[in-house]
C-alpha cells in the first residue's frame, strides 16, 4: 500500500500544475494555456537527541519558507533505511507459495527494485511516480584514472570488489563512474547487481587510462595575438579539471531526489596558486544543492615517506637532503595533497578515509553514512525564472529535534530572453554571490612590478578555452563577444580596485576556425599598495550566458622591507610578444597605466598563465631588480636555470647587466629569450637568480613548468 500511495501521489502532483497564465489565443483560434511551475524537493534527516532517526512525522509537521514565504508542502515521505542483512529479502523474491497477494501489491515490488545499468553513459532522471530508489541507499563510486597510478588503481580495484562481494547490503543500489581526463563517463547506473558491477569494475581496470590530452606541434597554426597554446594546457598545472569532473557527476546524480553518496577514489589531490578557488566551491556547493556528500578515499593507502628516497623514486640531491629540507618538503606535499580531500569531504557532510590501507572501509563510511530520513516537496510560490539564490528554511514544532537539509537552491534561468538591464544585473549579481559559478573554465596569473616607493602595478592576465565559447554571425563576420567585470578587495573586505568590460572578438577564416582548439588571452592592470588581496573576476560568453568565475588571493609584498635579498618583481614567463597593435583583448586602454613594464619597445610580453610551453617557440623571461636608495647603478648577474628533478638540465649563461636602471622607479629589467628545442617535453623547474657582486645579495625564485610538442 505505501508504494501505490507514493505513485499516487508522484501522479497527482504532476497533474497540479499549479500557477496557469492567461489563456492566449493563436491565430487558427485555438486557445494555448502556458504553466510555469518549479517543484522544490528538500531531503530532511530528522534525529533524536541520540542521534537515531525519528519516524512517524507527517507534512502537518513541518514547516517550510522560501525568503521567508510560507510554502505549502504538497508530500513528505519517508525512506526507511534497514541495514541488517535479509530485511530486503522479501523485496527481491516473489511471494511464498500459497500466500495470497495483497490488494494493489503485485505490480510494484519486484520490477520496481531490480533497477537496470545504462550503457549510454547517463543516469537515468527520476519520472513522476517512479519508486525504484524507495527505501534504498544510494551509494556512487568514482575513480579518478587522469591521476591514480598504477599501484594505486590495484588498490582501488580491490576495495571495490571486496566492498560489493562482502560488504553490499541488500538496501544497497549503486552506480560507477569515472573520469579519465577528458570526460566523466556513467559506467553502471544504480542497481544491486553484483555480477554487472564486477563486471563493470574488471573492464574499467583493464583498461590503460591516458590523460586524454593532445600536443601542440609544428602543425598547429601560429595565429599572433588572438590565441596562445592549444586548449590542452588546461588539463596541466591545475585540479581544476578534477574539480570541474567532479561538479559535472555530482550534476548526473542531482536528477534524482534520494540522498547520495559519492565515494571518491584518487591519489590525493592539491590545488598550489595557480588553480581556482573558484572551482572548489562551486564543487562543493554544487554537491550541497544536488544532496550528494563527498566520501575521498586516499588510493594511496597508509603512505611511509622515506626521507632518502625508496623503490619507485630516485633520492634527492643537494643539501637539502642532510639538511632535512627535503624530507619536510616531500611531507608538506603530501599532507597538501590530502588537506583538499579532507575539506571536499568536511564541507559536504562526507568523510575522507586517508592513512589506511583497507580503502573499502571508506565505502562502508559512506554506507554507514545514509540512515532513513524524509524527502519534501512543494511548488514554489515565485514563479519568477531570474536565476537567483532562493533561501530555505524548515522548522519542527519541537526544537530539540536536528534537521539537516539543503539550505536553499537556484531558480532556473533563460539567458535568450534577459533585457539588456537584466543581464547587466546577472553579471553583479553573480559577482556578488557567494556561490562561484564555473560554466567556463578561467585560468589567471596575477603578477606585481614596483612603479615608486609606495605604489605596484599588477597585471593580471586571464585565459579561457575558445572550445567553451559560442560563434555568432553578425553583418556577415563571425564573432564571440565576451563581458568581463571583476574586483578586488583587500584584507578588511573593502573593494578597492574593479574593473567591467566587454570585448567584441572578431574572427575570420583561418582564426575562426582556431577558437575550436585554443583559447582566448585577455588582460587589465591595477595599481594597488603592498597589502593581501583577494581577487574575484568573471566572464560571461553574451551568445549563451555562461559564466566563468576565478577567485584567489594573492600579496603584494612590500620590497621597501627586504634587507637580506635584492628586491625583484614578480617573474612573469611567456611564450608570446605581440605588436601592440596587435593586442587586440586588453581592458579599456585608457584605463591601464601608462607605466605597463610587459610593454617594451611597442611590443607587449602575453603572460603564460598556465605555464605550459611549446618546444617549437621561445620562452620569454622578464623581471625587474631594484635598487632603492642609490645615485648610479650596481652591476647585476642574472642566469635561468631548468631543473628536472634534483638534476640539472640546462642553464643559460651568466647575463651581466650595467645600465637600464629607470631613474623613477630605480627598476632595473632583466629580459632573455630561451630556445627550447633541446629539451626533452615534461615536468620542470624554471629557477631564476639574480646576483649583485657588490652587494653580496642575491635573490632566487622558482615555478614549475611543463614543456610539450
């Protein structure tokens, strides 16, 4: 009877339609009807003071608002959770002979429970009236393959089988998904199938996973300003791909109502400074709005970091290796790599297992995780498609009761009918949520350059994938026209610094058709005193309405201060230098300082980002030393050097620099020009040194790059 009384009331709600607008009649004169309506499902866990879930509530029990709105709650129903072996049992077996059937109870049970896998790489939407997930636990494993070695898969491999061959209840359906660098793929939808998920997981290990990425080679048009490397320098240098994978799956399982579980399998995962903090919250609220908690299982198991060296790595070089430095930056690494796993699971309600090397408990965690809890839905009384945040809240008549529910939601949006005012509000309003939205993917690079004693120039220089962005034909010409509005604030939370633009890119013929494959480099410029900064900048393709978001915070130092070592700027690498006239995405030009150090000579120095470098080109080098309080000049030596490893691999000879110095800002510039043809593609260290052989100062700074084809 409760199965039939759910449909039943799945099948009355979807006839409720609920606010109807004036009846319109067409030209034939027929009369069309037109119904906007948006049902809000809210899953609430309700315990005791103990911590043991409380049944037997109804609708007349909560209370439910919407920005304060009073909200009628058209059902509430409960999800009884059993996890003792053999509860289920009467769920996947006919009746017992010479039972008679109960009225209304021979169509549901059985079909309604065995739920089929998908093959088309989706997760099957749940429909009005379909009960197949009632009473089950929703448990989702993902593998993330762009980044688990070898080693690490066999454990991963293992813990899944021995998780669904032992330890898989019969309340249990669960699906298989993973991301291979360039896609996330469904590979098993929920289902209590063990043979189908072994069979999954057995085809899933067997399986060389590459990073799906492409090169850049001597093939690849150079088409000057417009674009950089090709769109593969995103999947390097940063997690926000991962990051970005996983919003994409946490989107999948949000079709369906239940509470989810995502059990996340990686070997670990560190964001450092270039990637977007953006991206990280947008995952996380993302996973918050769609009921899915974060479950990370550290592939790597319980880890001995050995200080000299062990099997699979080589031992370090230097003195850091009898200093101890080495040991403590191998640490710091690796507790990094595992502080982000633990907050994707602490700001989502999850549980991160790391240090074990029994990786199936983290399953049983999040198994454990799911007790029986109720599902609420009503029709939102605001019928208003803006986009906007909607707050909610739901109250109990007895206080002493814990509720955990989502806290608010989205409204849907439709970008193609926004006015022109109602776009400009979009993109502050965005800008000012505390919820990023990432629809396109933004890389950033925020550097510092002294101009006096008191003031720095930063410029900062964005990039975003051409793949992500809309053509549109307008008077005949191809064109992508992108909106940019950001801010910066200080320490105390106070804007001082922003800037809105909006760029018409017009492309044609040969360029039109790189926008597929390479992304698009725009920059601006402030001029900001020393102090820490956050930073919050984002674009809106006008053709579709998608916005990207980046947000980080960054420093700029005070060098007034630096005693100890020559005072240098920040060191920016490139592999481009373009005509002014040429730079066609700069912000407004009467908004940036005449004083740009990237422009020498009416060329200007497009900053990498990325950092990821074509052999096929030369890499450009720029700085600037100052020397504060001195008449003339003191002679300078500066050299860049390419680590791989603790060994190494190339270093340009020592470049003396006497004169140059501006009179102004006392900024001496330090400027090479690499090949790099003789380096082998990978992973590097780009160090830079600076020498004042008067002084006996020095000044170091160091990046990873990578080089490809």
């Amino acid at each position: 009877m409760k199965a039939i009384s759910t449909a039943l009331i799945f099948a009355m709600l979807a006839a409720a339609q609920q606010p109807v607008q004036t009846p319109q009649t067409t030209a034939n004169g027929t009369v069309k009807f037109q119904a906007n309506t948006q049902l809000v499902i809210e899953t609430v866990s309700v315990k005791d003071k103990s911590g043991k879930p409380v049944d037997g509530l109804t609708a007349k029990d909560f209370t439910v608002t919407e920005d304060g709105v009073a909200q009628t709650i058209r059902f509430c129903d409960f999800q009884k959770l059993d996890d003792a072996q053999g509860d289920f049992s009467n769920l996947l077996a006919g009746p017992a002979a010479g039972t008679p059937a109960a009225p209304f109870a021979a169509a549901p049970a059985a079909p309604a429970i065995a739920v089929p896998g998908v093959t088309a790489h989706q997760i099957a939407p749940e429909r009005p009236g379909d009960i197949r997930y009632r009473d089950r636990r929703l448990i989702a494993m993902y593998f993330d393959m762009s980044a688990m070695p070898v080693p690490d898969q066999v454990r991963a491999e293992a813990a899944a089988m021995k998780f669904i061959g032992k330890q898989m209840l019969p309340a249990d359906l669960m699906a298989i998904l993973s991301f291979n660098g360039a896609s996330v793929q469904v590979l098993q939808d929920f289902t209590d199938k063990k043979d189908d998920l072994e069979t999954v997981i057995n085809k899933l290990f067997a399986v060389d996973e590459g990073l799906g990425m492409t090169t850049n080679d001597d093939s690849t048009a150079d088409t000057g300003a417009a674009f950089g490397e090709d769109d593969s320098e995103f999947n390097l240098f940063t997690t926000d791909r991962q990051l970005g994978a996983l919003q994409t799956a946490v989107k999948m399982l949000g079709q369906l109502n239940e509470k989810k579980v995502l059990v996340y399998f990686a070997s670990g995962l560190q964001l450092n400074g270039i990637d977007n903090q953006a991206q990280f919250q947008a995952t996380t609220n993302a996973a918050i709005r769609a009921n899915v908690s974060f479950y990370p299982v550290d592939a790597r198991g319980l880890v001995a970091l050995s200080p000299l060296g062990e099997a699979t790595h080589g031992s370090p070089g230097g003195m850091g290796m009898y200093s101890g430095m080495s040991a403590m930056a191998n640490t710091n690494n690796f507790q990094k790599s595992q502080d982000t796993l633990y907050a994707l699971a602490a700001d989502t309600g999850g549980k991160a297992l790391l240090g074990n090397n029994d990786l199936s408990q983290g399953v049983v965690q999040a198994q454990k995780a799911i007790s029986s809890y109720y599902i609420i839905g009503y029709y939102s009384a605001s019928t208003a498609m803006d986009g906007r945040f909607r707050r909610i809240k739901i109250t109990l008549a007895d206080a002493s009761l814990k509720l955990d529910y989502r806290q608010g939601y989205y409204a849907g949006k439709e970008f193609k009918k926004f006015t022109t005012v109602d776009k400009e509000r979009q993109l502050i309003d965005a800008l000012m949520l505390g919820d990023p939205i990432t629809e396109l993917t933004i890389a950033m690079e925020v550097n510092y350059f002294q101009l006096n004693s008191a003031e720095y120039f930063v410029p900062v220089a964005a990039k975003i994938p051409g793949s992500e962005l809309a053509l549109a034909r307008k008077g005949g010409a191809e064109h992508t026209l992108i909106d940019f509005i950001g801010e910066v604030k200080d320490e105390y939370n106070v804007t001082v610094a922003n800037v809105r633009d909006k760029v018409n890119i017009k492309l044609t013929g040969a360029t039109a058709a790189q926008l597929a494959k390479q992304p698009i480099q725009y920059d601006t410029g402030f001029t900001l005193l020393p102090g820490t900064y956050s930073l919050k900048f984002l674009a809106r393709d006008e053709e579709t309405g998608r916005i990207g978001t980046y947000l980080n915070k960054f420093v700029v130092p005070n060098l007034n201060k630096e005693q100890k070592r020559i005072p240098i700027s920040s060191v920016v690498l490139s592999g481009q230098r373009v005509d002014m006239r040429d730079a066609l995405f700069t912000a407004g030009k009467a908004k940036t300082p005449t004083v740009n150090p990237l422009i020498r000579n009416g060329q200007k120095l497009i900053p990498s980002v990325t950092r990821v470098f074509s052999r096929s080109r030369d890499l450009y080098v720029y700085l600037q030393a100052y020397q504060r309080g001195v008449m003339a000049m003191q002679p300078l030596v500066a050299f860049v050097t390419f680590y791989r490893g603790q060994t190494k691999a190339f270093e340009t000879p020592p470049l003396p620099v006497t004169e140059g110095m501006d009179p102004k800002s006392k900024a001496v510039p330090l400027g090479f020009s690499l090949a790099l043809n003789k380096l082998q593609p990978g992973r590097y260290n780009c160090q830079v040194t600076v020498v004042d052989t008067t002084g006996q100062k020095a000044a170091f700074w160091q990046a990873p790059v990578m080089l490809v084809q």
